[in-house]
C-alpha cells in the first residue's frame, strides 16, 4: 500500500505543475494578491476532487461516464459559467491600490467549495486518471486491487496539495520583485485565461449536447 501511496504522491505533484489548469491559474493569482491562505483552501478542495477521480481510475471504473451520458454535458456547461464568470471577475475588475488587504480568515470555506466545485465538474479527468493508472500499471510495481484504490487517491491529494504549497512559498518570496503594475496584468492575463477555458467548456459543452439531440 505504500507503494501505492508514492506513486499517487508523485503523479499528483508532478501532474499539478503545469500552470494551466483553472484551479492552477486561480491558486496563482490569489498568491499575487497575498491571499496564500485562501489559495490553500481552494488547492485543498481541488485535490480532494481530483482525488476522487482518481480513486474510481484506480478501481476501475472509467466506464461511469458511458453509463450515464448526461452527466457530462451538464457538468461541461456548468463549468462553463462558473469559469466564464471567474475570469470577468480578475480580468475586469478595478484594482484599487488604497483598497485594504482582504481578510485571510475570511471566504476560506467559499474558495475550499470553489476547488471542489471546478475540479467535480471537469468529467475529464476520469480520462486523464485512467490514462495515468494505465501507465502505472505497465510498469508492474503496484499491485492493482481495491485495497490500493484509497491510499493512491490519499497520495494523490497530497501530492496536489504540496505542489500548490511549494508554489505559493516560492510565489510569496520572489513576488517582491515583481512591480505592482506587472502583477496586476498578471491578474488580469490569468482572468483572460479563465474565460478562454470558460469558453472552451461551452463549446464542448454543445458538442456533447448536440450529440445527445
């Protein structure tokens, strides 16, 4: 179980360092706005999602999905607004420079619920985690039953969340360097992000619609 345990760790940390995802371009930004804490909690809430997926990957049950068609439309067009929404909020916004720092204690719950919310609803993953189980299984290492399912996914939340700690630490030391303008583009780039990943949901989200018709 150990074993299993790493090698979720691992695929979890490695596979969460491409800043490209949502809850990687949200996670980024807050650490620029130095809100460490509720950018913690949103990693949190993602990588107990993420985790769950791949549990069932490990368990095998991929085929959840074809079993109930509907639920991916409906999940790729809520991700869609939430996203959309998401990226007007950074890309739009008036950053006030004489406007008080946010309080860390507060919105802590909302940004954990926000993580889990935007990674449940990415359906995709169950692909990408099957993919990766796949991988790991042909190297003959782990041994694959359900015993292993929960430690994997125990280490592969762990991984998440260690990613996004090591990268907010590194964020918080360097960010100093950064002009307060550049981090505002910054900001703002990362809300423009958000809206073509917004829109990218749609689209699939009435390809996957369209099929169902």
């Amino acid at each position: 179980m150990f074993t299993a345990s790493l090698f979720g760790f691992l695929f979890g940390f490695f596979g969460s360092v491409p800043v490209a995802g949502p809850v990687a371009i949200l996670v980024f930004s807050r650490g620029l706005q130095d809100r460490a804490r509720s950018a913690l909690y949103l990693a949190a809430g993602s990588a107990i999602a993420e985790s769950v997926y791949a549990y069932f990957a490990f368990w095998g049950f991929s085929e959840l999905l074809a079993a109930y068609p509907w639920v991916d439309p409906i999940t790729r067009g809520a991700a869609a607004v939430i996203l959309c929404g998401l990226g007007g909020h950074f890309a739009f916004r008036r950053m006030d420079v004489e406007r008080p720092p946010p309080d860390p204690r507060v919105g802590n719950k909302r940004s954990f619920f926000l993580g889990l919310t935007i990674t449940a609803l990415n359906p995709t993953l169950i692909a990408t985690w099957t993919a990766a189980v796949a991988a790991l299984h042909s190297f003959d290492i782990v041994v694959f039953d359900a015993h292993r399912a929960l430690p994997f996914s125990i280490g592969v939340c762990t991984g998440i969340c260690a990613w996004f700690a090591l990268m907010l630490v590194l964020l918080a030391r360097y960010k100093e360097r950064l002009q307060r303008s550049t981090i505002e583009r910054m900001v703002r780039l990362m809300g423009v992000l958000l809206i073509g990943l917004g829109l990218v949901f749609a689209v699939r989200f009435l390809a996957a619609f369209v099929d169902l018709i």
